[in-house]
C-alpha cells in the first residue's frame, strides 16, 4: 500500500491494513491500566517504548495485553522514544499516542476512517469543531496558538493545532518525517515535514482528556523555545529536499507541495479537494 491508496481502491476481499499503535512511556504503569483495555479491537499490534520505567509499567502492560511488543528506549525523550517504537512497528498504519491517558483510545476508528478516505496523515487537533481539551493551561494554549499561526505563516499550511500527539498516519510516510529530534518538539517537527513532503494531511478532532495519574515532564517555556527553535530550523533549511532524497517515493505518490489536498474536512466527512498552499521558498 502507497500513500494516498484508499479503501475505495481496494477489493472488498482484501485483508484491511494492520494497525500499529505506538506509545512512549515512562511510569505510567497507573494509567496504562486504564487506557490499554480501552483499545479497540482494530488495533493489531502494540508497540510500548519504555523510557527506563522504574516502576510497574512493563508488567502491567504484558499483563493486560500479552502480544504487547516492548521496546527499552536507548535515548532520552520523546522524539527519540517515537524513531525507536516506529523502526519496531510492523502495521501498515501507525498510531501515536500518549500513555498518560489524555488521548482517548475510542477516537482510533475516527482517525482510520479519515485515512480510509484517502489521505496519508491523520492530525489530530484539538481546536476544531468536535475537539476540545480538558487538560491545557492558559499560557500552553497561547503559545500553541502563536506558533501554530508561525508554522502556518511559514509553510503555507492551515493547521488549528500544532503541538498534540495524537496521530494516525500510513508507515510508507515515515521515510518523510524523517524524525531526527529527541523531544516534545517532535509533534512540531513532523507537522512541518508532512507539509514539507506534499503529503495529504486532514485534521481530526480530537479531545484532550486530563493526565489521570502523575505530572507531566512537559515544561511550556522550555519546551516552547525548543518548538520555535524547530520551526526556524525548518524555515531556514532545504531538508524537504533532504528527505525526499532519503526516501524513495513510492509508486503512485503524488507531491502536491504545502498543507496538500485535504480530501476531508475537520469532521471527517467527504470535502471537495482544497487548493495546496505550497511552502515559501527559502
């Protein structure tokens, strides 16, 4: 399967593409409790990324799904704890999400079905009509929406969330990402390269629950400099040529430059296709 194949395009007979859901943690053994009997049962596989977890957080989670594929994070982060659950990931479609319980497993189908209509990436936001959070603060959700705003300004995209996780996207895109940060500005960085790459992205509400259990290692101001920091690192590079010479476009791929054709709208309904917003030129 190459980006942009739909299940249109597909015999009704055919065998539907695996599902691989990824999740970075570390000590999240009280919440994965909770989230991990709450997958659906498209989900094929799971890929936990353990961040040198001091607690019960691999037990817990072999316990409750005993095909669980765990993989020990050799780095710090969470950029680098997502290249290590990808490069371990064997579906066809990988799904990013948080183990804190602030993403709700039950949205899954909805992201799917918008890559069922023949899109390659799958951006959950939550502010959009159907979205929503229940665990930002003030000073985050401004920052977000500055940079957002920047990142739409700069790459020609129409984006309403820029800094969540929750993501469902074909595996044939990761050549794209290219992901080569270790941080929380990684959510940035591959909202940036999809745009970068022409990939067709949608947008999907999405809803933001609060942490159930713990504190997050998010820092705003530290990891908002790290997220600017990206955004100019991005601006001012050329590695949209980069990565495309990385990555041997598959058969079939069709570059359309910028945000791409977005072939739903933000409630995953059929839409007509939008003019692309090709990227500025450096």
């Amino acid at each position: 399967m190459v980006p942009g194949e739909s299940a249109r395009s597909r015999n009704g007979a055919a065998p539907r593409p695996r599902v691989s859901v990824v999740i970075p943690a570390m000590n999240e053994a009280d919440n994965l409790q909770f989230i991990l009997p709450l997958l659906p049962s498209v989900v094929d596989e799971v890929v936990l990324v353990d961040g040198r977890s001091t607690d019960a957080t691999i037990e817990v989670t072999r316990l409750l799904r005993t095909d669980v594929v765990i993989v020990a994070q050799e780095g710090k982060g969470k950029g680098d704890a997502l290249v290590a659950g990808f490069e371990a990931a064997r579906g066809e479609i990988i799904v990013t999400m948080d183990a804190d319980g602030s993403a709700d497993p039950g949205e899954i189908p909805r992201f799917l079905a918008a890559l069922d209509l023949g899109v390659d990436f799958a951006k959950g936001t939550r502010f959009a009509p159907g979205g929503g959070s229940g665990d930002i603060t003030r000073l985050r959700k401004a920052g977000n929406r500055v940079l957002t705003w920047l990142v739409n300004r700069l790459f020609g995209t129409q984006y309403t969330d820029l800094c969540y996780g929750y993501n469902a996207f074909r595996a044939d895109c990761l050549p794209y990402l290219y992901v080569d940060c270790d941080g929380f500005e990684v959510e940035t960085l591959i909202n940036i390269r999809v745009a970068k790459a022409g990939l067709r992205v949608t947008e999907v509400p999405s809803f933001e629950h609060p942490r159930i259990f713990g504190v997050s290692n998010l820092h705003a101001a530290r990891d908002g400099r790290r997220v600017l920091m990206t955004i100019v690192c991005e601006r001012l590079s050329r590695s949209s040529e980069a990565v495309r010479a990385r990555a041997d476009p598959p058969e079939g791929m069709q570059s359309t430059g910028g945000h791409g054709d977005v072939v739903v709208d933000l409630l995953g309904r059929v839409a007509m296709p939008v003019e692309a917003h090709g990227a500025p030129q450096p």
